[in-house]
C-alpha cells in the first residue's frame, strides 16, 4: 500500500460565511483549488508542539531564526525596555 501525503477524502462541509470568505480570498490570492485551500488553512490552524533539542544537557527551544541572527546588543536593548 503506498502511503500519500495528500490522500484524499471526499466529503461535503459547511462552513460559515466567514469561514467561506477566507478559504475564497485564500484561493484568489495562492491560486490554488479549494480543496488545496482548505486542508493548507487547516492544516496551518492545528497546533504545534514546540520543538526542543538537548545541546550539553540543556533543553532548548529551537525556533527558526527570521531575520538574522540575534545580538548581545539587540538582547540588551530589549531588556532596557519598559514592559
């Protein structure tokens, strides 16, 4: 048996008219079917463990980094701020 990542299920679903406007606007702009659509907004909305790593007995988060990397400095900054 060979396994997909996009098996298929077919079904019929009713979503709100919110729900609708944003799979419809999601379609638009990925150009993507709808069915493409909806399992990509699904699949985004489920929540995700957080994935952490052991580095010298530590455990730690390990986030993607967006941007570049992080400075002293830039830490510093942050900390001097009012919250």
């Amino acid at each position: 048996m060979v396994h997909n990542k996009f098996m298929s299920l077919r079904t019929t679903v009713t979503l709100s008219d919110t729900a609708q406007k944003l799979v419809e606007e999601y379609v638009e702009s990925c150009r993507v079917s709808t069915s493409r659509a909806i399992s990509d907004l699904v699949e985004r909305s489920a929540p995700r463990k957080p994935r952490i790593k052991m580095v010298n007995g530590f455990a730690l988060f390990d986030f993607p980094v967006k941007g570049g990397q992080i400075t002293t400095e830039e830490i510093r900054r942050l900390e001097d701020e009012p919250w």
